[in-house]
C-alpha cells in the first residue's frame, strides 16, 4: 500500500488532483521538450508510477463531497506496468501526452471513460473490458511489444469481445505491429461506432471480425498497410453495422474483407485507393456474401487486385470506370439498381447503347463463364423498361455461353446467332428471308423453267417459286411443276430450299428459348 510520504512531487500533486478531478499538465510549454516522441528522456519531475495511478483509480483517495473524482494527466512519463485487469473502475481516467515505458492493461475492467490521447504506449490490452463511456486514443501511438511464449500474435491494440456504450476514437492514432494484428477487435460492441480517420495508420492487421457497430465504422484518409508479406489489412468478416465509411483518400494496401458483413445503410469507397496485398497475390476487396443497402465502389484508380463480390447483395450500386480491376468475380451478385458516375452511365435509364456494353465488358471480367451476372443485368434492364437492353445482354450471355461449348454445338450456336439472334433478334429472320427472295427471284426471273407436265398447271412465277423453295411446309404448286436444265439455278433451288429448313429450324428454336424464359 503506497503512502502519502513515499510520494515523489508529481505523484503527490495527481494525488491531491485527484479528489475534485482537477488536471495536472507537467508539460513545460516548450515544444522540443514536450515532444512525447522524446518522453524517454523526461526526468522525475515529469515522472509518475503506474502504481500510483491504479491506487487512484481504485479508491486509494476518496473523493470529496460534492465533487466527482477524475484522474487526469498531462505531459507525463508513466514508469511501470499500468495494469487494471479485471478490475472495477469508478472513475473516469485521461492522460493526454504522455509516454509509457511499458504497455496499459485493462482487459476484463468496468470502467467508466477512458482517454489516452497523444500518448505514446507500448500497447494496450483491454479485451472483455465494459466501458460505460467512450474509449478515447486519439492522436496516440500504439506499438506492439515482445510475443509471449503464450500468445504467437502480437497486438498492439486488443479490444476481443469488449463493449463500449459510448464510440471508440481513434482518430489520427498511429498503431504499429508490422506484420501481426496491428487491433485485434473481435466481437467488439461499440454502440457509439469507431473512428479510425484524420490521418489514422495502421501498420499490420486491423481484425473487426463479428463486430456490432450500431455507430458504423469510419475511416476517411485512413492509411491500412501490411507491410513486407500478402495478407488483409482489413478484416470485417460477419460484422454488423449502420455504416461503414472508406472514403475520401482512404487507401488500403492489403486486402479489405467483408465477408458475409451486413451494413444497413451505406458501405462507401468513394475516393478510396484499394492496392491490395504488397505481393500483388490475393484480392483487393473480398466482400464474398455481403449485404448493403448502399454501396458507393466510385474508387480513385481501378483496384490492383481482385473484386471479389459473389453473392453479395446490394439495393443500390455506384461505380465508374474507375471501380474495377482486371478481374472481377460476380457470381452470386444481387442488385436493385445501378447508378454509374460516369458521363455514358448517367443515360442508362434512357436505353443508351453504350452503356449495354459497357455493363457487358464489367461482366466479361469474371473468369469464366456464368449466366447470373447476365441474368441480373438484364433483370435490371426489364424493371426500368428497357426490353431491349435486356434482350442485348441476354443475347451477349449466350455468345458468352457458346465459347464453352464443344465444336459442333458452337457451330449450331453461331448459326443460331446470325439468323435469329438466339431468339432475342427474330426480325434477322426477315431480312435473311427478304435478301434470299429477293436473289431467288432475280435468279429465277432472268430465265425460263422446264415444266413438268406441259400444258398443265400454273404458269412460272419467280416470286412464287421462290418462296415455295424457301417455306418448307405445305406448297403452292410450283416447286412440283418445273425444274431447271441449268445446273446452277437447279443447285440455287436446292440451297434455298435448305436455308428454308436452316431458317425454320432456327426460329422454332429462338421462340422455344424466348418462350422459356417468359
């Protein structure tokens, strides 16, 4: 048990603070000897035991009537382990810059608020805490210390499974663990939401996996790095959240992973750089079954790495051309509407053609072939009215489809395709059936016929021969009643009666696979 006379001069001056929440600030107003970088040469004037501050804390001097006890501190070199683990806190505590020699413990506390701000520590472990309050690190600089023999990762901020009524701020904190979880915040309930913006880095891992972030998660001008080796920066698989913000110059150089993370309002990237893992191995964004509402991809540059986005679904997408990378994996995809930043994408509700293609070529990006993305597109295209946008990509599915296939089926494919579009372009039948009459009955018309039956029947007309070459079922009487001594017009009638069959065949099939889908 410390006493009052064991007390070096700043320690006995928080003492007496204490009781009435007063600050004490030991900083000396000059800005090269206040640098907190600097703090390891701060002397015992500036000096206060960790020991001192957790006697505080709990209840080693009660506070007066009257007046609400705080412990605040400024300017400080805090010598010693601040260990509060587990325990039971009154108190709100802030120390705003100041140096640690050794890193702050506060897992399994209750506790009431806690600040850290522009402090200098060699981490801090606050799994399980309850904080009725808001966890404050703002401006701090968080390094991971040595690995147990224990625990194999190294975190420089842990907040596993810990729960804070109020928001966590770690606004322009810089948090250091290269190459390990830089914050390990598991299972974090922050019912304020996190702030991790204004210049925030973080140097290794940051892991929100099945966080609860009513207040969302913000990280405008974040800086995420996994340096030297391929991993994620960001980890916020099965997390729950009203927001979560990676815009304006936020910039990831790892992968960001939402797995399965559902967000009930908006997921922005807008002005985000997404440079994927330093070894160019793994994806930029995995969001492999996430739910939004809205989801703003308007990236600054087009994303180094993979797009992952099978199953995901979405209310409302915006992008650019700017949004996608080389490969981008849409299977699964859901979408109920599309607003593109770009000049062409603002007309796609007028129909524009332009914008079809621009679509498809975002769908040719997968790898391989799948007929959901263009089974989406297209529905979107048929709920804005435009039926014919949607034929057009449903027409590009089956192009698409037709490169899988083996040869002989490509080849009935591409006859499909140029006669009558696979169904979605019947009219192609006409103008072949128009272009075929029309050579008929020129051919046809320049010279004369040899009859059958002299003397019987009706008399030769090209038009009329023609198309009973060309229409395979039933007759009109003149196919059977001449023939040609011409060996090319008897072999011209001989192909327009197999284009008749080709160009029959291919209908029957386009209206069966139209009908099919209707």
């Amino acid at each position: 048990m410390l006493s009052y006379d064991e007390l070096t001069s700043p320690e006995r001056e928080l003492w007496d603070a204490f009781p009435e929440g007063h600050r004490v600030d030991l900083r000396t107003g000059v800005l090269e000897a206040d640098r907190v970088a600097e703090g390891g040469q701060w002397g015992p004037g500036r000096t206060v035991r960790a020991a001192v501050i957790v006697a505080l804390l709990l209840g080693a001097n009660t506070g007066q009537p009257g007046a609400v006890a705080c412990l605040r501190l400024a300017g400080g070199r805090i010598s010693g382990h601040l260990n509060l683990a587990g325990a039971q806190i009154a108190h709100a505590l802030s120390l705003e810059d100041c140096w640690f020699e050794e890193g702050v413990d506060l897992s399994g506390a209750s506790t009431q608020s806690i600040a850290i701000v522009g402090s200098r520590v060699q981490g801090v472990e606050a799994g399980m805490i309850r904080i009725e309050g808001r966890l404050d690190l703002r401006r701090s600089r968080l390094e991971s210390g040595s690995a147990s023999p224990l625990h194999r990762r190294v975190t420089a901020l842990s907040l596993i499974n810990a729960q804070v009524s109020g928001a966590v701020n770690l606004n322009g904190a810089e948090i250091t663990a290269p190459g390990e979880w830089a914050v390990s915040a598991g299972g974090l309930v922050a019912e304020g939401g996190v702030y991790c913006g204004d210049g925030f880095v973080a140097h290794g891992e940051v892991r929100l996996m099945g966080a609860q972030l009513p207040g969302g998660l913000h990280m405008r001008r974040a800086l995420l790095e996994r340096p030297g080796q391929r991993g994620v920066a960001l980890a916020l698989d099965n997390a729950v959240a009203s927001t979560l913000d990676f815009s304006d110059g936020f910039i990831a150089n790892g992968t960001v992973r939402l797995r399965g993370a559902r967000i009930s309002d908006d997921l922005t990237f807008e002005g985000a750089v997404l440079n994927g893992p330093p070894d160019g191995h793994g994806p930029s964004l995995d969001a492999l079954r996430m739910q939004a509402v809205d989801f703003d991809f308007t990236l600054a540059r087009p994303p180094s790495g993979t797009v992952d986005l099978r199953g995901a679904q979405v209310s409302y997408l915006h992008d650019s051309e700017q949004s996608w990378s080389d490969v981008v994996e849409l299977d699964g995809f859901v979408y109920g509407a599309v607003k593109g930043d770009e000049p062409g994408e603002r007309r796609e509700a007028a129909g524009q053609p332009d914008s079809v293609a621009r679509r498809v070529a975002w769908i040719r990006r997968s790898p391989g072939y799948n007929p959901q993305p263009y089974e989406q597109l297209a529905s979107w295209y048929r709920k804005g009215g435009h039926d014919d946008d949607a034929r057009r990509v449903l027409l590009a599915k089956q192009r698409h489809r037709r490169q899988t296939l083996p040869p002989v089926t490509r080849v009935w494919g591409h006859l499909l395709d140029v006669t009558v579009g696979y169904g979605y372009r019947p009219w192609l039948a006409g103008v072949w059936l128009l272009a075929l009459t029309l050579l008929g009955t020129l051919s046809f018309g320049a010279h004369s016929p040899i009859p059958v039956k002299r003397g019987e029947g009706a008399p030769f007309q090209p038009l009329v021969y023609t198309l009973d070459l060309l229409i395979p079922i039933g007759g009109l009487g003149q196919r059977t009643a001449w023939y040609w001594s011409n060996d090319s017009l008897q072999w011209l009638a001989y192909m327009l009666i197999a284009f008749g069959w080709v160009l029959t065949t291919a209908v029957i099939a386009g209206v069966t696979r139209t009908l099919q889908r209707s």
